[in-house]
C-alpha cells in the first residue's frame, strides 16, 4: 500500500546522511529531548508530554520562594521516575558506534537524562549544557548527593529536603531557566564546533538559547550541517540535509549504511 512518504523517500535521506557521515572525521552531535522520546522521554515541544503541564520554574524562584522549591520537589516525583527508569535507545546506541569508529569527537547535549553517557560513550566526549538529573547540590556547601537518595526523602513525606550536612538549600545539578550556564561545558562546546567537520543535529527544536546558537558556531567554522528531527528548526536553511524523521529508525540505519560505504 501507498504511504503519503513513500520508502524511496525515507531511503534517500537514508543514504544522503550517510554519505555525510562516510565523509567525516570530526563529527559533533548536537542533541535535544528529542533522541530521547523514543526512551520513554517526553519532550517539551511536543504536545501531550509530563512537562507540558508545567510552567518552567526560574532560577531567582527557586532562590527566593519556599513554595516554588516543593513545586519543584513536587514535580521531580513524577518526572524523576521517568527519568531513571528510561534506557538508551538506537539512536543514542549509533552515536557511540560513530565514536567507536573514530569518527565522532564529542555530543554536545541540551538534555538532563544521562542517557548519552549510559549508552556507553567515552564520558570526557559528552557536554552536559544543561546538567544532569541525578545529582543533588546543596547551594550553601556545595556538597553533591545522589538524586535517588534525596528523592527517596520527598517520597517518604520531606515536602523540601535540606542539606543533611549543613541545612542549606538543595537543589538538582540541572541548569535552571534564569540560571547561568556552566563555564566549562559551554568552553567545551564551543571548542568541539569550531573544530568540528560535521554537526549533526538530533532532536532539537534549536530554539533554546544559548545552547541552539552552538551549531551555528560550527557551521560558521566550516562544519556541514545535518538536522534530523521530526519539527521544522529554525536553522533548516542553514542546513546541508535536512531529514524530518525520527531518531531512533534514520540514525542507526544512517550508521551502518555509511559503515558499507566507507
Ligand atoms: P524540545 O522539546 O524543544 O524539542 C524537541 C524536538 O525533538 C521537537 O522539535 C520534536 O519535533 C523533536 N522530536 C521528538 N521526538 C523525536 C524523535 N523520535 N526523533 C526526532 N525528533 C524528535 O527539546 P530541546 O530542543 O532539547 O530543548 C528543550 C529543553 O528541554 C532543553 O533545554 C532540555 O534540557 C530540556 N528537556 C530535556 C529532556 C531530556 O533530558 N530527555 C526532556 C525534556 C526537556
């Protein structure tokens, strides 16, 4: 039976990203909440997901408010769960196959699940722009904990645990909005895609800033430019190929295929 996308279609991007990928030594993936749908995440943009629901909460909020620190507790028992549970999928599974091969110098990600360093790749090569769900600091000492330990206290009734050494605030080592980034992986990033031949992105609306100008660093360094994500970006003009399909089938096909023609 006819689709409205026939397979010759979704087997010429296919191939075409593959082609990209044989070509290049120094590939940068830059990734969003979108490679990790397919695990059982749900992203922002698209509708229907847990933080659909939910206004984000700002940084000088969570400093200020006594009530916006429980909202976030509050939420983290639904979404934390989802968190720790998911695994790696085929597309997260391909990018460690490129960096096996040699070929891939870093992912530089927007998301918080860990799920890029789960899947096996070498940890100095993955950027966390945005943090980490599975870690808990406190503001006052600094002292960093477990999320699973600090959560397994919200879920015996803490509606806002404090510090166990000090009593200060905790708070989950993800990057907030209001909240500066951090120094290092943005150093670290940048560094990636002014070195990169190829930046791939995977998943991303791109419309987060500052981490969606980051491709465009690359591209500006002489990096071709490769999107797959199933949205329109606002760099798809930008873009050397541009495959609105989902991660976790284009990928892992993409990857092997380049393996055969390489
Ligand atoms: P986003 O929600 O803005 O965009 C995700 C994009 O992925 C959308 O354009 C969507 O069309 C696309 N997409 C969804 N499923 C896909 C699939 N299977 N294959 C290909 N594309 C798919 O996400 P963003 O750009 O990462 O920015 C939002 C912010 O949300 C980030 O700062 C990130 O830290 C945070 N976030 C992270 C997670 C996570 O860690 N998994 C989940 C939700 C939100």
């Amino acid at each position: 039976m006819m689709s409205d996308k026939p397979d010759f279609d979704a087997g010429a991007d296919v191939v075409r990203l593959a082609d990209l990928i044989g070509k290049s030594r120094q590939i940068v993936a830059f990734t969003g909440a979108g490679i990790s749908t397919e695990s059982g995440i749900p992203d922002f943009r698209s509708p229907g997901g847990i933080w659909d629901r939910n206004q984000p909460i700002q940084f000088q909020d969570f400093l200020a408010d006594g009530e916006a620190r429980r909202e976030t507790w509050r939420r983290g028992l639904e979404t934390y769960p989802v968190v720790a549970a998911a695994q790696p999928n085929a597309a997260h599974l391909a990018l460690v196959e490129l960096e096996r091969r040699g070929q891939l110098t870093a992912v530089v990600t927007q998301n918080i699940d860990g799920l890029h360093h789960r899947a096996g790749h070498d940890p100095e090569r993955v950027v966390e722009l945005h943090g980490n769900a599975h870690g808990v600091r406190c503001l006052m000492c600094d002292m960093l904990s477990a999320r699973e330990a600090v959560h397994a206290r919200v879920v015996a009734g803490e509606p806002e645990p404090a510090c166990t050494d000090c009593g200060g605030i905790l708070k989950p080592t993800t990057i907030s909005f209001g909240e500066g980034m951090p120094r290092p992986a943005m150093v670290r990033a940048d560094r990636a895609m002014r070195q990169a031949d190829l930046v791939l992105v995977v998943g991303s609306s791109l419309v987060v800033y500052p981490a969606a100008g980051l491709p465009l660093i690359g591209v500006q360094s002489g990096a071709r430019l490769a999107i797959l994500n199933q949205a329109p970006t606002p760099l798809d003009d930008q873009a050397d190929l541009v495959i609105q399909g989902r991660a976790g089938e284009v990928l892992p096909a993409a990857v092997a295929r380049s393996a055969e023609l390489g």
